[in-house]
C-alpha cells in the first residue's frame, strides 16, 4: 500500500513571505537576460538580508516562474524593500507593481531556485547576485 502522507517543506510555517513573477521566455534571450539580471539583483538582496529564496515554475507554457522570499523579521524584509527601492531598474513601481504575497500552495511546491530555474539563467543571476553583493555600499546595508 502507497502512502500519500507527505512530509511539509520545512519553510511552509515561516511568517512572511514575498513573491514576484518573471517571465523566462527561451524564445527572447535578450528579455530573458533582463529577467535574469532582476533576479540576480533580488538573490543580492535576499543574501544581503539573510531571506530565504525559493522558486516555483508557475506556468509552463508562458514560462513565468515565481521567485519566493520569506523573511526572519520585519527589520530583514524592510531592509529588503529598501535595496530595491534603491535599485533604479527596480524601485517602488517594482514594490507596487511586482511583488505580492504567494499562497500557500505556492509556498509549499517552492523548491530552491537552482532545482527550478534554467541553468543558463541561474548562472546569470548568481554572477549578478555575487558581483553585486561584494561590491554593494556599506550604507545600504544597514
């Protein structure tokens, strides 16, 4: 007999979580380099603020996949919001207009990014995460 007891990620309990959509369509490497640099700059971010980053493919066929942050405090996630506000690719429009609160269901089938993403836009997004947090300001930091 199968058992269709399944074990909980151990982060489906964490308190507050943000999610935003990216579209990595293979068609459009150009677009698709773009997406990937917007991650690359939320990984820097998340890193920087000790926030967990998960991904989920959430539609297939338009290739959009959802990038999940779940933060340990308010302090940690204001700091967040504060680095993309001062990113002038990102900013507030992206605050307001891309970043919302994943379900449950979401939270739950999150993986981590480098089991979900594709290879050729993970290794984008890791260069830019890792250039951007050695060079980043000290000020922006705290």
């Amino acid at each position: 007999m199968v058992s269709t007891y399944r074990n909980e990620p151990f982060w489906m309990h964490e308190p507050d979580w943000l999610c935003s959509v990216e579209f990595l369509n293979e068609d459009d490497p150009e677009a698709q380099d773009y997406a990937a640099e917007m991650i690359g700059y939320l990984l820097a971010y998340a890193r920087l603020t000790n926030t967990r980053s998960l991904a989920l493919l959430a539609d297939p066929h338009g290739m959009a996949y959802e990038i999940l942050f779940s933060f340990h405090s308010p302090e940690e996630k204001s700091r967040f919001l504060r680095l993309i506000r001062s990113n002038h690719d990102l900013g507030d429009d992206y605050i307001e207009n891309d970043l919302m609160t994943p379900t449950v269901e979401e939270i739950r089938e999150a993986r981590p990014l480098a089991t979900v993403l594709p290879e050729r836009v993970m290794a984008r997004a890791s260069l830019i995460a890792t250039t951007f947090h050695i060079a980043t300001p000290h000020d922006l930091l705290h």
